[in-house]
C-alpha cells in the first residue's frame, strides 16, 4: 500500500508558510539586536548559530535554532539579504510541492530531520578537523528537500541561473551535491558556506525518501 495520499494542490501549503514566516521573523530580529549587540551581551546570531561541540559557545539547543537563523550583515556592514531569499525561495519552490504530495505532518518531519541531519554532519566535520565555523541557515534542510524533489521528480526541467538551457532535477542535484562535496574538501580561504552540512541535509533528505518509498517505488514525471 502506497504511503503518498493525494492532497488539493497549493501553492502556499500550511508548513511551507508556516516556516517561511518564522525564518523571516528571526531574520528581522537578528537585524534588530545584532546591531544592538555589544561583547558583552553578545548578538543574537551568536545565540541561535550551531558551534562546535567541543567549543565553549556550543549549546544543545542551536541543533534546532540555527536552522531559523540567517546571516543578517555581510563583512562590509550591509544587511545580508540573499541568504535568506534563496533558502526561503527553494523552500517554498520545491516544498511546496512535497508538502502537497505528502501532507503537513510528514512534510515538517521531513524538513526538521534534514535541517538535524546538516547539524550532525557539520558538527562532525568540525570536531574531527578542529574547525572552529560556526553555522546559520536553512541550507541543511533546503538541500534534503531538493534531494527528495529530485528522486521524485527526476525528470523535471529546471531553469537555472546563467544555464541557457533546462536541466532536469536529478543532474541538478547530483551538480550541487558535488560542487558542495569539492568545496568542502578543497576548503577554499574566504569561503564560509558549511558545504558539509549542505550534504548532510541532502543525505538525510535522500535516506529518508528510499525508506518511505522502498514498497512503492514511484516516481513522477
């Protein structure tokens, strides 16, 4: 028996706005109080972003937090805007979609688990090569729902940017997965994305679609 029910289609299912708003709520708040932060009361980033495990500023609760979290000034003093807008872009782009073949429940379950799935990876990656990168972002969870749309829906065309032509979901997500894959090991001076934790989610993401679909080996278009 099939675990996919079928549900009226919406381009705004209730989990999908539902994290959309929360994340743009944190974002607002991190502006606010960032700029307000001082050394010794810290900024709210600091709080809500995933440390190390082995670093002093490490709480248990940024497993959950840092995925509501977003960068909110760049280097140069400006407000970091385009973080926030791909991750809730994709969000609602591809899980919408997943939500809407799935249902609510399973849908947060799925995105929670991908965003714990990206805490883990990342914090083992740190622990095991003494980093010491703190990480914010929806990024972890985006990627698991980008996986799982690309197992679904391997075949669907997708336009991306500075690509003059389609490119179906599946070579999208093998793409990303190895760009992140040789930005991680390379680990380039300067770059400061968590691309482990990208593929943590997207691995978390994919394990968990195989499970929920070993019986039922459907795909879509």
């Amino acid at each position: 028996m099939s675990d996919f029910r079928y549900y009226r289609p919406n381009n705004f299912p209730p989990i999908v706005k539902n994290l959309i708003i929360i994340n743009a709520l944190v974002w607002v708040a991190q502006l606010i109080y960032d700029k307000e932060g001082n050394v010794l009361t810290g900024t709210l980033t600091n709080y809500l972003a995933l440390y190390p495990i082995d670093s002093e500023p490490f709480k248990p609760y940024q497993i959950a937090t840092h995925m509501f979290a977003h960068a909110s000034y760049d280097p140069t003093g400006g407000v970091a805007f385009y973080h926030i807008l791909f991750n809730m872009f994709g969000l609602w782009m591809f899980g919408r979609i997943l939500e809407n073949v799935w249902g609510p429940k399973r849908f947060l379950f799925f995105y929670l688990a991908c965003g714990v799935g990206a805490a883990a990876a990342h914090l083992g990656v740190e622990y095991f090569t003494n980093g010491y990168t703190a990480a914010v972002g929806a990024s972890g969870a985006v990627m698991g729902i980008f996986a799982a749309f690309g197992y679904l829906f391997p075949n669907t065309e997708l336009y991306i940017m500075f690509i003059p032509i389609p490119v179906k979901a599946k070579w999208a997500v093998i793409g990303l997965a190895a760009i992140d894959l040789f930005s991680g090991v390379a680990n380039f001076q300067g770059d400061n994305v968590a691309h482990f934790a990208h593929l943590g989610g997207a691995l978390t993401g994919l394990i968990l679609v195989l499970i929920w679909n070993k019986t039922n080996r459907k795909r879509f278009y």
